[in-house]
C-alpha cells in the first residue's frame, strides 16, 4: 500500500513555529533563520498541499480553518518527537552523582585514582565534595559519601569499603631498626583528627605496642593529616629525622 507523501519537513516546521508564535519574524529567530525564508517555506507549503493554512496581514498572523487542522496536527507530533528526544537524551547522558568526603580522604586515596574511576564507570559524573562533618544525604543534592564508622547508619544504605591499620612510618635515612629507636627521633602529630575513635594517636599505638617510656608530648602538630603528610614527604628525602603515625586504607 502506499504511503501519501508528506509536504517537506522544513515547510512544516516553519509553519508550526509561525502559527504557535502567530509571527514569521518570531518564527525566523527561532528557527535561526530571516523572516524572508519563514515565508518562503509557507509559500512551499502551500502549493504543496494546494491550499491556504495561514492569512497574514501586516499586523497578524492568523491560521485558516483548514491551517488550524494542520497546525493542531504539526503541533502534537513536533511536541512528541521533543520529548522522545529529550527521553532518549537523558538515557544517555552520564548520570551525575554527588560524593561527599574527608578532606584527607579525598585528596590522598580517590583523587589518584579519578582516572581509573572514569575508566571503570564512564557514565558516572561523578562530583566530589569535601567536609569533615557528616552532611545530609538526599537526591539531587549530595548522594553518597564516604566516612568513617561502622555502620549501618539510619536511613542509608551501606557497605564497607576498606579497613584501616594504624602504624608508624618513617625514612628508610632515619635507619631505625628496633622500637628503642623511636626515643631519638621527632613524632609528628596530628590534634584535629577526631576519626575514628579512639584517635589513632601516638598514645594509642604505644599502648597497644607494650611501649611505655616513649616522649610522645614532643614533636610538631598539625591540624589535619594533609599537613602531615606534606611535612613527612618533605624530609624524607634528606636527612629527615621526623616519625609519622599514619592510617592506611587496606581494601577488603
């Protein structure tokens, strides 16, 4: 059976476009195009179909009865290819997605590993957030985070990433052998940690390693680990006489 063939598409875009907005030059600066080429596109359009759809005067653009029938038509089916488009669109975009984090979290473990996340999960726009407090979680706003704790938390679902191991580092110059020798180098420590708990401070490994004659008042202190780090990589390269005690994220 055959199909009737339809007027040229651009015809009818023109028209459905001057009939909504009842002006060629309306019509014209949607389209991005004259006012001069909205008019010949009508003209087209009408000798294709061999009828009047639109009566222009030069105050007006009115539609005729059988314009009217056209239009409504034009209208519903431009309408409708809109929005399949727009749905087809949004299947395809990366779906944005909000993650809050540590600052030192952030910046030391996913920061490096960005590249890869990408990689691994392309249509994931992923949008990072850094607080040190617990922020609320919502859609459209911040959606997932990463803190420390041991769950379940109300009201969220969750998993456990990683575990963490408390130990001290140091450089390989500083050659210390056995635990006496943390008594003649410099501790750094770190005041604003308060996750988790208890702090994993140079008090607490000493207890837990059976060492109870060590200074661990003396030493430089920072406000964050980022500052620590950045202090121990400085010296460890020379003559470094500093001793950090560092988490480390062990993945599960």
């Amino acid at each position: 059976m055959h199909r009737p063939r339809l007027p040229p598409l651009s015809a009818l875009r023109a028209f459905e476009a001057a009939a909504r907005l009842a002006s060629f030059k309306a019509a014209a600066e949607e389209l991005l195009v004259t006012p001069t080429a909205i008019s010949h596109q009508i003209k087209q359009l009408e000798a294709y179909m061999s009828l009047r759809v639109l009566d222009r005067t030069p105050r007006a653009v009115t539609l005729t009865p059988r314009g009217k029938a056209l239009y409504e038509a034009t209208a519903a089916g431009f309408g409708e290819i809109e929005r399949v488009v727009t749905r087809l669109l949004a299947e395809t975009a990366p779906t944005t997605v909000t993650l809050t984090s540590t600052i030192a979290f952030l910046s030391h473990w996913l920061v490096p590993r960005m590249d890869a996340l990408r990689q691994t999960i392309p249509n994931i726009d992923l949008r990072l957030h850094a607080s040190n407090k617990v922020e609320e979680l919502r859609s459209g706003g911040i959606e997932t985070a990463i803190r420390y704790g041991r769950g379940p938390f109300a009201g969220t679902a969750s998993m456990q990433l990683c575990s963490d191991a408390m130990t001290p580092v140091c450089a390989p110059s500083l050659g210390l052998s056995q635990l006496g020798d943390l008594r003649r180098v410099t501790l750094i420590h770190i005041d604003g940690r308060s996750r988790p708990a208890p702090k994993p401070d140079w008090n607490r490994w000493c207890e837990q390693a059976g060492i109870t004659d060590l200074d661990t008042s003396a030493g430089p202190r920072f406000p964050d680990s980022m500052l620590e780090r950045d202090a121990f990589r400085r010296n460890r390269k020379g003559d470094s006489f500093f001793c950090a005690n560092q988490i480390h994220h062990s993945g599960r």
